[in-house]
C-alpha cells in the first residue's frame, strides 16, 4: 500500500485526507478536535458520486436557439456534452452579449451560498470578484442565516457583529451565569458547523462546564430536543413566532414588581418610556400581562410569572437563535430581548447579557482573540444589490419597486444569471415561485460538483473539482486554527477549479490580468497567508513563515487571558465608548425607524401577529405550523445525496416530527409516508412520531434536494424527496430589512 496523508479542512471540520494509491480512502479528524462531527465520513461518497458532472453540458434547445430558446424547459430537457473550450465560448459570448446590450444590470453574479471552507478558491467569492472585475452586475446582501438582524441590529445596538460569533465567551458564562434562557434552544447539531470550517468544536464542552457549575438552562422552544439530554434544560414548550409576546409579559412582570434597573436604563439606553407606555397599553388598552401571553404563547400565566421572578436579582444570560428572526416580523424578540436584559441591568456584565446564535453555528462565543481569518480577495461592483432573500421578486417583477432599510429601490431586469458554488433550491422559500422565476432570464449557468437541483435547472453546467482536488488555505474567524488545504486527488473526469475557469472566461472577455493579478495559485494562497499574517501581528508574538505553515498544515492562534465580554467596555464607560447609534445607546426606540413611517413597523419592541402562527384565520385550513430546522447530518443541501443522508431518511423521505396528539387526530402512524401540503405546494415526507413536539406543530430538516421530476417532460404534482422550502413562504421579514421568512408557515398533513 502506498498511503499519503494531506491536511486538510470542510465546514465542519478539519481533517486528515488519507489517499491509497492516488484514491482518497477515508477522512481522519483533526487530532485536536475532541468533538468530531460524523459528517467527515460523507466526503469519500461525495467525491465519487455518480452524480459528480463529468464534463462541460449544454441544455438542447439551448445550444440551438440560445436566447431564444424554449425556457419553460429547463429542469425538463436532456443535456448535451461538449468539450471545454466550447463551454467557455458559449458562456463568454452570451456574457457579453448581455452586457452590451443589458449593461451591469443585465447579469446576475449573486451566487449565495456556503460553497467551501477555502477561502482563495471560495466558489461564490470567485464568480462575483469575475463579474466585478469586468464591469460589475448584480450583487446579493445580507445571507439566509440573520438576513433580518443584520440590517436591524445597527438602530439598536450600532452594530450587527455579535451576529458573527463574538459575543460573550462561554468561560465567562460558565464562570458567572447562575441562569441562561436560550429561546431556540442550543443545538448541538447546528454546532457542527461554521464558515470557513473550524479545529474545534467547542458547544459540548462548553456546555458540559454549564451542567458542572450547575447552571440552570431553559430551553424556550417548540422543540424539546433543541436542547441535549445532558443540559438537563427546563423545557418550556411556546407556540413559533410568539417570543416577542412571552418576552413582553417577562417585561410587564418585572416592571410591575419593581425590578427593572431604572439606573443602567436611564444611563445606557433610550426609549424606556416609549416601551413603557406600549407594556402598559396606554396606546392600544391592551396590557402586555402574563395572562394576555399566556393566550398566544400557550405557556400558562403562573409559569410566565414565576420565570419573570427567577430572572430577578441574579446574573443571567439570555441568547436567542438565529431561526428566531428567520420569520415574518423576525426583528421583534431580537429587539425585546436587548430591552428584557437591559431591564434586568446585566448588559455588559461577565456572563451576563444577551447575545445571537448559541447553538446555532460552531465558534460563537469561543476563546479566541479578536483578529480576522483569512479572507477572499475582493473586488469594487459598479452594479446594485438585492436583499438577499428577494431573488424571486426581482427575477418575477423587475422594474417594480421595493423598500430596503429606509429607503425605495427598483428591482433590475435580469438576463443572465451565473452561480457558483450553492443551491437556491435548497435555501430560499417557495420554490415553485422560484422556478417560474428562474425560468425568466435569457441564460442560467451553473458552476458545480454535481448534479444539483440548480445545476438541473441550467442552460449551461460547468463541472468543478471538490475541495480535495485543489490547494487552498482556510479557517473561521472565531476558530483558533488556520488551515493548510493540501491537494489529496487530482481532479475527477474533466473538472476544473473555479479561479481556473473564471481566468479562461476573462480571458475572452478581456480582462485576465485584472481577474487573476498575474498571480499563480501558490502565489495567492501566500498573499492570503501574509494578510492574515499581518493581521495577527500584535496579539501572535511568532507567526511562522508559509513553507513552515504549509508543511505543519496549521497555525494555532493565541487566546485571550480573559474571557471577552460583549458591551464590557460600553458598561465600563458609556462615553468613551458610546455605540454606533444616534444616541450612542441602547435605543429601545429608534427615531430613525419611526422617520421611515412604516406603518407595520413600530419604533419600539411590539407584538404583532405574523401572517401565517396557530393564532392566525389561516389555521382553520392549515392547522400545523411547520418549522424548518438545520440537518443533523449535511451542511445544509451539502452531501445530502450520500449514503449516510440516505440512511437517515424515513419511509424513504425526509423525516417530519409530529406529536401523537397530532398524528392520532390523522390516523397516522409511526414512519408511514405522509403528504405535507399548503396552497404553496405538496411533498412527501416519512413520520416519526413524537412528543418532543409541541402539539399543533410539525418539523423537518431542510436540505432535501428539490425533485420535482427533472427531466420529465411533466413534473409530478407532489415533491418527491421532501423538500420543506416547496412550503415555505416567500415574503420579506419586514419592510425594513426584507430578510428570509421560513418559520412563519402553517400546512396540514395527511396520509399517502
């Protein structure tokens, strides 16, 4: 046996590529990970798929009539293989056919998407710093993960980069907290993961010293297992989308017993009084009491009572997950929750305060200190950008206008789109919306592994190598490693490597040596590896040349020796260093906002019904509300077509969660096939009934590739695999900042 060994790193871990006689055989965790995630063992099946795409393809009527052909039949029509340099041709012609004609508005680079923890040969930061660099064109903001906080997280607290992982550290929490209140749970699943991949995963052992001190955490949730047995977390089961309501109530309790801190409100915040009338319902008549809670949470008054009076007086530590804003008026409970801790004084305090996204990636709230990963090497874009989630909006109304952070724009007319590196049929909501849109462009290309739903959906598909078949360099900004990504195959059939077939492109289109910087592969990972370097230079008092880096296959960064705590510095001296807001405070009202005159936006923290919650007129059709979650075993659609996905599939689909309440009133049983469906589209899906679910709610990992029939010339009337986001609804959280509605959506199951 001849077996080499090659560094190497994926989101959700770094490893060791172990290759036999030039075949990669098995991927062996980073020695310094003692929480590895099974994920690993899907990478050898995914670099051998039979639905790796093997050569450059071009959809039939495509290659005859271009432009002009028939595009009601993408996802419908065979594909036709040709060799390289026709592809390139193809894509540079139409390219700037589209541009003279169109301008930067025309093309559509957006490209969202995870692609791979490397940061120089990152798929969705090659095509946009392409089309950037040739003239610009349409850019996407803000992602699917807080799409609505990162907007709305500036008025408040002047600033949305606790959403990136740096908030309070979890030895700080450990060390002070004698409460934690996670609404969302803290998922040990979601944790497996991180951008830009990770040498650590830290959430279990984090959590293992919470459960040793004996700190007692409770899992705010419509699920029981968003939180791990060993937490021995207090389940309070709530209604999805009504956090905001529970928080008002804690904050109408607290109030009415004396215990909000009058003076860190009066020095550290604005709007108390605003937030003060609306708890009252001096402005509606309507009290935010435990009892008027209790009717939309479903969690009884006595309870609400009682938890306000265990946040009193003691250190607590309050985090909501990302999903929790991932809903039609998702801002709302982020912005109660500042309030609620502010109420209580503990902002700024060590292991105290609020904080995002514990239990919803890996590396927040990790022990690092504040220095950047490395980066992909950018580019200035001439053209606009959408919010992220509206991709269907403008692909179905172009010209029509929107608002967007305070202000009106005009949705472009696309003619061409280019993605690289992600799957929109995984990620974004309503994907029968998305299709008819999808089908509006003149040309889709698609750059990828396999044979995704997008890449189905082409007019032309370029094969790309994996990770393992190119050098690139990698790491997370909260992670204390950097990682070496050695090459372990050479490239699979005829794929090529993003940055490759971006220079070939700009090479036709005239613009190469401002593309590639007349830089080699080796040369850039150097640059990127000196940046970072360079970055590091204050806190790393040695930093190893890149020949001792690329030999090693990792650099460890130092950690701080004291645990960092989120607002320290603004608690310590409001002044000195006063928040990027108007007032340099925490702003439970927002002025800005209410100039904006949005007329279902308050300025203030409110509860207003979502379109689509169990309290809604809508539930008498569709009864159950439907949640969609983070896989346990894929990085979102990524690696879900290998066996290990496959075994966990049930009755044959993804699996949906319903409580036996739920399941008896349908007569269905434990992992039969069942059809989930809305007036938004039908899919399968397979059972497993439990009473780990709040009654009237059901729940499903999303990730499943989108199957409608590709290449049939009638698709089937139901989803085959179990795609959630066929049901989900494609709205804007809010005027304000248009971010991604998954969490608000109401269906009704029954059995096949």
């Amino acid at each position: 046996m001849s077996i080499k060994r090659y560094p190497h790193l994926a989101h959700w871990g770094a490893f060791t590529a172990v290759v036999d006689d030039g075949k990669l055989i098995r991927c062996e965790p980073f020695a310094h990970d003692t929480s590895p995630s099974a994920m690993l063992d899907s990478i050898v099946p995914l670099v051998y798929s039979d639905l790796r795409i093997r050569r450059p393809a071009v959809r039939r009527s495509w290659l005859q009539k271009r432009e002009n052909s028939d595009r009601s039949l993408r996802g419908k029509e065979e594909f036709v293989e040709i060799d390289w340099d026709l592809a390139l041709d193809l894509v540079a012609q139409e390219n700037r056919r589209v541009r003279e004609q169109y301008g930067a508005d025309g093309l559509f680079a957006g490209s969202y998407g995870w692609s791979s923890a490397g940061r120089f040969h990152h798929a969705r930061s090659q095509v946009r710093r392409f089309y950037f660099s040739g003239g610009g064109a349409v850019d996407q903001q803000g992602n699917y993960s807080w799409g609505a906080a990162q907007f709305f997280l500036p008025y408040v607290i002047g600033t949305f980069h606790p959403l990136t992982g740096k908030v309070t550290e979890w030895r700080s929490v450990a060390e002070h907290c004698d409460i934690l209140l996670a609404f969302g749970g803290l998922a040990l699943k979601n944790a497996q993961v991180a951008s830009g991949g990770a040498g650590q995963h830290t959430l279990k052992p984090a959590l293992e010293k919470l459960v040793a001190k004996g700190i007692p955490v409770i899992n705010i949730s419509p699920m029981r297992d968003d939180c791990p047995a060993f937490v021995n977390a207090e389940w309070i089961p709530v209604r999805p989308n009504t956090d905001v309501a529970l928080m008002l109530a804690l904050a109408y309790e607290i109030q009415r017993l004396g215990a909000d801190d009058k003076d860190f409100l009066q020095h550290y915040c604005v709007g108390y009084e605003q937030l003060t009338d609306y708890l009252q319902g001096r402005g509606d008549g309507i009290a935010k009491t435990p009892h008027w809670a209790s009717a939309i949470t479903g969690i009884p008054a006595t309870r609400i009572e009682r938890l306000a009076r265990q946040l009193i007086g003691v250190r607590s530590f309050i985090t909501c997950s990302y999903s929790i804003q991932r809903a039609h008026r998702g801002e709302q409970p982020y912005w109660m929750m500042i309030a609620l801790s502010s109420m209580l004084g503990q902002v700024g305090l060590p292991g105290g305060g609020f904080s995002f996204g514990q239990g919803s990636m890996n590396c927040v709230g990790n022990e690092r200190i504040a220095t950047p990963a490395p980066a992909s090497p950018s580019s200035l874009n001439a053209g606009q950008a959408i919010p992220v989630a509206r991709i269907a909006d403008m692909l179905l109304h172009p010209g029509t206008a929107y608002t967007f952070d305070g202000q009106t724009h005009t949705y472009p007319d696309i003619h061409l789109i280019h993605w690289a590196g992600g799957n929109p049929f995984h990620h974004h909501q309503q994907l029968n919306r998305l299709v008819e849109g999808w089908r509006k462009p003149d040309t889709v290309i698609v750059q990828d592994i396999v044979w995704t739903p997008a890449a189905r959906m082409a007019d032309i598909v370029l094969p790309v190598t994996t990770t393992l078949e190119r050098n690139d360099i990698g790491g997370s900004s909260r992670d204390r490693f950097i990682f070496a990504m050695h090459q372990a195959i050479p490239p699979q059939h005829q794929a090529r490597n993003d940055v490759d077939i971006f220079s070939e492109l700009a090479q036709r289109l005239g613009h190469r040596d401002t593309f590639t910087q007349n830089r080699t592969e080796r040369q850039w990972l150097e640059t990127l590896f000196a940046d970072c370097a360079a970055k590091q230079h204050a806190a790393a008092s040695s930093w190893p040349s890149f020949d001792e880096f690329w030999q090693q296959g990792y650099v460890e960064i130092p950690m701080d020796e004291q645990p960092f705590v989120f607002f320290e510095d603004f608690r310590h001296d409001p002044q000195a260093h006063a928040l990027n807001t108007p007032s340099g405070k925490i702003e439970l009202y927002s002025s800005s906002i209410a100039g904006y005159g949005y007329p279902d936006f308050a300025p203030h923290p409110q509860w207003r019904e979502p379109i689509e919650w169990l309290g809604s007129p809508v539930a008498k059709t569709w009864p159950l509300h439907c949640i969609s979650i983070q896989p346990a075993d894929r990085l979102h659609s990524q690696l879900a077509k290998t066996p290990q996905v496959a075994a966990n599939n049930t009755a044959g689909k993804e699996t949906l969660y319903m409580h036996p309440q739920d399941a008896a009133a349908r007569q269905i049983t434990d992992r039969s096939r069942v059809e989930v469906r809305n007036d938004r589209g039908r899919i399968y899906a397979g059972v497993q009934i439990t009473d780990g679910v709040t009654p009237g709610v059901v729940i499903m990992s999303t990730g499943a590739w989108f199957d409608p029939g590709f290449g049939q010339k009638t698709w089937h009337d139901v989803e085959q695999s179990g795609n959630v986001n066929v049901l989900t609804l494609d709205i804007g959280s809010s005027p304000l900042t248009q971010g991604p509605n998954a969490m608000s959506c109401l269906v009704d199951v029954v059995r096949v």
